[in-house]
C-alpha cells in the first residue's frame, strides 16, 4: 500500500514536471518567434504616393552634388573608408573605379582569389543635418553581396538617444534574395546590445531590379520620407537624427559563406550621381 502511494506520488510529480517543462518550453519558442517576427522585414508594397517629389518646391536648394565626371575618385568630395578585412571580403580601393560619367562599386576578386568590397564615404569631407538626399544607381545583379546608399552618424556607438547620437539611415540596400524589383531601406541606432530598428522597409516597383532608378530620403526633425524613383514609398517617425550625419555607398557582403552561393563576381553598383538639396539655414 505504501509503495502504491509512492509510486502514485512519484508519477504526479513526474506529471507536474513534464507539464512545467512544456509550458516553459512554449514560452520560450513563442518569445523567440515574436522576437524574429519584430525583426523581419516588412511585406514589400508599391508607393503610397505618385507625385513625383520636386525639392525646389518644397523650399530646398541643391548644396552638394557628384556627377563622377572623372577618371578617379574626388578625394574632395570622398575618401574610401573601412579598408581591411570585412565579412567575407575585403574592403579595398582597387573595387572603386570612376569611367564614363559613372562610379562603380565593384565586387570582385583580385589575382589571389580574395573577394573584394568597396566603400566611399564623405565623413571627411562633407556632412550635414536634414534635407533631402538622393542618388541614382542601377544595382548588382547577383544575390549575396549588395549594393547600399545609407547615411551615419560618427557618434553611433557613443549612446542610445538617436536624436542626441545620430542614426544610421539606409536610403537604399538592394538584396537580390529578397525578389527581381525589391530595394529595402531601414533606420538603425543605439549601435551595442540595445540596438534598436525600424525593420527592413521593402519597396516594389516593376523593372527595379535592371536599368537606372533613384533613391531618395527626406530627413525632417520629425521624419524620414523614403522615396524609389521620386515616388514616396514609407514614410516614419522612429530614430530621428538630428544631428549631422555624412554620406556612404558600399557594396557589401555577409558574414555566411552559404550566403554567396547564388553570387556572381565580378558585380557592381554603378551610380550616376549623389546629390543633397537642403533649406536655407538649417544647419
């Protein structure tokens, strides 16, 4: 009788365990799912809005413009930044050439077989608070690497106040796997374990993904308005900078060599112009 008892205690405390774990175990599994949920990327749509922007309308002038009318980088109006080691690359000035009116963000391996990356960016020579800022690219062809138009902020890691501390604002990123005609943009700050994001921004439109397309921010003390083609695509009140910030194109690659797979070398971002218009005064 006794060990009737204890047979029967010990199967209801098995019983409470496993039910325990189970529930412990759910909760874990829907955190973590709620936790990849929050850092998706957004479903891609089309613009919520037609009108082509006009910045001299809207009260801007144009203060900075590069048309890459050269044979070498303007060392005046951009520097290479992040040479070295990067990912599964390496950052290096020889995947930057200027021809024909047309800068080239090359990805490509050099004789020695190592995958290169390029960046150029105007921390040096040009930065500025607010208005809007706009280039004109046709994108990589291949998955993998990507081709990028984005602002920072050189105080990114010294806080978690983007208004105090600056933002990191992707105008443009062109991730191939995400569709043919897909460009995302996003807004990212409080760099450190507290990161905090927007979440990936898809933007669709119909030939996107070939031929020459521009790329546009509006960066207002209240918004970014992000606009594809001059067409207002999303428009968002999170991680407003107000402080200056500069400029960067790259073309970049991921951390997973599973990731390259699909790539195709060499690749590029070829863009046409950068251009920033800003109201009288503002800065």
């Amino acid at each position: 009788m006794y060990a009737n008892k204890g047979i029967r205690g010990f199967i209801v405390v098995t019983m409470r365990m496993i039910s325990r774990t189970v529930l412990c175990s759910f909760a874990l599994t829907s955190l973590l799912l709620g936790s990849v949920a929050a850092h998706a990327q957004r479903p891609a749509q089309g613009p919520i809005s037609r009108d082509v922007i006009q910045p001299e309308k809207l009260g801007y002038r144009m203060v900075w413009e590069d048309e890459f009318n050269g044979t070498k980088l303007d060392t005046t109006k951009w520097r290479h930044r992040g040479l070295g080691a990067r990912a599964l690359a390496f950052v290096s000035e020889d995947a930057v050439e200027v021809k024909d009116g047309y800068i080239y963000l090359w990805a490509k391996r050099d004789a020695a077989g190592r995958m290169l990356g390029s960046a150029i960016g105007t921390q040096q020579t040009f930065m500025s608070r607010y208005g809007y800022y706009e280039c004109r690219a046709q994108v990589q062809k291949s998955w993998g690497q990507w081709g990028a138009f984005w602002l920072q902020s050189n105080q990114i890691s010294a806080g978690e106040d983007p208004a105090v501390y600056g933002a990191e604002i992707d105008v443009m990123e062109c991730f191939r796997k995400l569709g043919p005609d897909i460009v995302s943009h996003n807004v990212h700050w409080a760099y450190g374990p507290n990161q905090k994001s927007t979440r990936g921004m898809q933007s669709t439109l119909k030939g996107l993904g070939t031929g020459f397309h521009t790329y546009g921010v509006e960066w207002t003390p209240e918004k970014y308005i992000f606009y594809v083609d001059g067409m207002k695509f999303y428009e968002v009140t999170q991680g407003i900078s107000k402080i200056k910030e500069y400029m960067i194109l790259s073309m970049e690659y991921p951390g997973n060599p599973q990731d390259m797979v699909r790539s195709i070398l060499p690749d590029a971002m070829i863009v046409d112009y950068v251009r920033v218009w800003q109201k009288p005064g503002v800065n």
